[in-house]
C-alpha cells in the first residue's frame, strides 16, 4: 500500500513566492526619492558643483578617510556605528576638515541624526565666507522640506553678505 500524503510544500512556497512577486512590484513602481537641486544663487551653485571631495588626495586625507572606516565598519548596530560616525564627524569639523565631516555624514544610518550631522556642518560652514560652498554642500544633503527651505534662505542671505554676487 502506498502512502500518498502530502508534506504541504506546495502552498508555503506559492505563498512566498507571491509575496516575493508583490515586494519586487512595488520597489519597481515606487518613483525614486531625489531631492529638488537646491535653490541657492547660480554662483553658489556652480562653486558647489566644482568642488570636489578627495580624501585620497592627501595623507591627512587619508588618514581621515581610515577614521571614517574604522567608525563606520565592525560588527555593531547601525545606533553604535553611528554614534562612533558622529564623533568623527565632530573631530572633522574642529579640524576644519569639510570634506571629512561631508564624506561621514553620508554614512549615517538614522535619518534625523543624518540632518541634525548635516545642521551641524552647515552652521559651521556658515559662519565663515569660505566655507559657504562646504555649508551649500551639507544644505544639499538635507532630507526636511522645511530645513532645505530655512537653508536656501540663509545661504542666499550670506552668500551676498560675504560679496559671492560679485
């Protein structure tokens, strides 16, 4: 006599399966989340945009470039590596080291400690006349309409306040 019953494979994989086909759907149709250019003076704009970021390029660079690694890299929650993040984003800063602050903010997985970081680097970048471009390029990164907004506005005012409109 043969046994003929079923081990009920079937129906959890179709089930796995529609889900699977369900998630890939809706990642597909999902428009992607750019942001809007940000609305600052065509020559803060175009400052911006030739400013390039190459920690490789220096030794100081370089050795910022293994902090941000080592900080962002290891077998931690993303609440650890961000907090150590952060400490070197901070350390960057002091150093006048834009580019280092810029580079760690990115890798920062929380998204409202990403804009408190990018707040951080533009306030810093703001309160001197050269490092309006590194504040437009933290300005850029932020993800609240509102910030965004209250940074277009404020970049404009001190771009013009430190003569950029030239």
């Amino acid at each position: 006599m043969s046994d003929n019953k079923s081990t009920g494979w079937k129906v959890p994989l179709l089930f796995c399966l529609g889900i699977g086909a369900v998630t890939a759907l809706g990642i597909l149709l999902r428009p992607p989340q750019e942001l809007p250019e940000l609305r600052v003076p065509p020559s803060l704009m175009q400052a911006m945009r030739a400013r390039k970021i190459d920690l490789a390029a220096s030794e100081e660079g370089r050795r910022w470039q293994g902090e941000i690694t080592a900080a962002a890299g290891g077998f931690a929650d993303a609440t650890e590596k961000d907090a150590r993040i952060l400490r070197v984003l901070d350390a960057a800063l002091e150093a006048g080291r834009f580019d280092a602050a810029c580079t760690a903010s990115v890798l920062l997985h929380d998204a409202g400690r990403r804009d408190a970081a990018l707040v951080h680097i533009a306030e810093a970048g703001a309160g001197q006349c050269p490092g309006l471009v590194w504040a437009g390029m933290a300005a850029a990164g932020l993800r609240s309409p509102e910030l965004r907004r209250h940074w277009e506005e404020r970049l404009t005012r001190r771009w013009a306040e430190c003569g950029g409109e030239r």
